[in-house]
C-alpha cells in the first residue's frame, strides 16, 4: 500500500512516519503543492495512494484545498469512489467548522486531532477499510 503524509511540521511529520511505516511505502510532502505534485505522479505512475494523511494548516496550499483539488483531479480521471484514496485529516483544528469544510466540502474519509494516537489512527484505518483486523 501506498500512502503519502502531509505535514509541514518536522516532529508530526515524522511521527505519522513512525505510525505508519510498517503498514506501506511512506511518502512525505511538507506542504500542499507538494501534495499535489506527488497525488499526480502517482497517478502518471499507475500506483496511486491509497491513504493520505493530510494536515490542515500548512503554506502554499491549505489542506482543505488539496482536498478539494484531489477528489476533483479523481473524478476527472474517472476514479471510481471505492478506489478514491482514502483521506485522513490530521490537524490541531477541530472546529465544527473545519469538522464540515472537510467532510461535506472536501470529502475527506476521516478526521483526527493532534496529537495523533497510534491505537486511535488504527482503529480509524480499519473503519476506513485501509488495514484489516
């Protein structure tokens, strides 16, 4: 499995790493057009993400708009919705504003709060379908 983590701070960066680098090859973006960058030559490279964990606040390119530019970039290249990405916020936000920005408006998969927990990212993988058992 391919998964791509987006994060501008090097600590949480790296940490998202450390939690996930045994489930797949790890990708790392630290900011939003980097994001984009790497979304795209996946696709070009015929082995697209299939999680990406994505922070909110972050230069260049917010992570409610990278969102919003991947599911887009999806539908026009004929994604069907069960093989879209599966996209998991991962923000010091938890505003029921960001909250509906990112579900409703960006078509996130899930949405946790800093500071990630290992047992909590896990048991959001298995509900997103992303690792079984």
């Amino acid at each position: 499995m391919r998964i791509l983590i987006v994060e501008d701070d090097f600590t949480s960066r790296r940490l998202m790493h450390k939690l996930l680098e045994n489930l797949g090859e790890c990708d790392l973006a630290v900011n939003g057009a980097e994001a984009v960058a790497a979304f795209e030559a996946a696709h070009r490279d015929g082995r697209p993400y299939r999680l990406i964990c994505l922070d909110i606040m972050m230069p260049e390119m917010d992570g409610q708009d990278v969102l919003k530019l991947i599911r887009r970039r999806e539908g026009e290249l004929g994604v069907a919705p069960r093989h879209e990405a599966r996209v998991i916020m991962t923000t010091a936000l938890d505003q029921p504003r960001d909250v509906v920005e990112a579900f409703y408006r960006g078509g996130c998969t899930d949405y946790l709060v800093k500071p990630i927990d290992k047992k909590t990212l896990l048991e959001k993988l298995r509900e997103c379908k992303v690792i079984v058992g």
